[in-house]
C-alpha cells in the first residue's frame, strides 16, 4: 500500500536506484544483498532513518515480494544458483510493476 506522502514514481525509483548500485558495487547473497541496497537507494539507515526512507524501504521490499510472487526475498535471493543478472532484472522488473 502507498501512502498519500510515498508515491509509486518513489518506489519505482528505489528499486531502480537499487539495482544500480548492485550492478556498479556487485551484488553477493551474502556480502552484499538486496535489503541493502534498497536501504540505501531510499536513504534509509535502519535505527536511525526518518519514517518516511523507512516507509520508502518496506514499500519498495513489499513490490518486489508481489513482483518475485514468493513468501521470502532473502529465500529468492539466496537460493543456489542465483546470478546477479536476475537479481538486476528483478528489481527492474519490480521497479516498471509500481508505476504501471
């Protein structure tokens, strides 16, 4: 759900942001992971971020669960044999679902 202060152009573009970070600083499933990229691409720091980067991070993480159709990203993420090159699509794919 969006609120009234998030909007989807918003989310959208943390995925996308978030996806260009992993492809300039490699994406790793155990070094360096999408829930950290999307905390990053919305300016979240968790403990001490503002709501709204925190609500921008749960929002952007729920789109690509519903995009992925999983119970779990971390599982998704994690699972042998993942590439980079899908982790990427996904969250471009998740980032054209938000805003259509």
């Amino acid at each position: 759900m969006v609120t009234l202060s998030l909007t989807r152009s918003r989310i959208a573009a943390v995925l996308a942001d978030a996806a260009t970070l992993l492809e300039a600083d490699g994406w790793d499933p155990h070094t360096n992971r999408l829930m950290g990229a999307i905390d990053q691409a919305a300016g979240f720091t968790p403990g001490s971020g503002s709501t709204d980067a925190e609500q921008a991070t749960l929002n952007a993480w729920e789109t690509l669960t519903r995009h992925l159709n999983v119970d779990c990203v971390s599982a998704w993420e994690q699972a042998p044999g993942r590439t980079a090159l899908q982790v990427l699509s996904a969250l471009h794919g998740a980032a054209a679902k938000a805003v259509a």
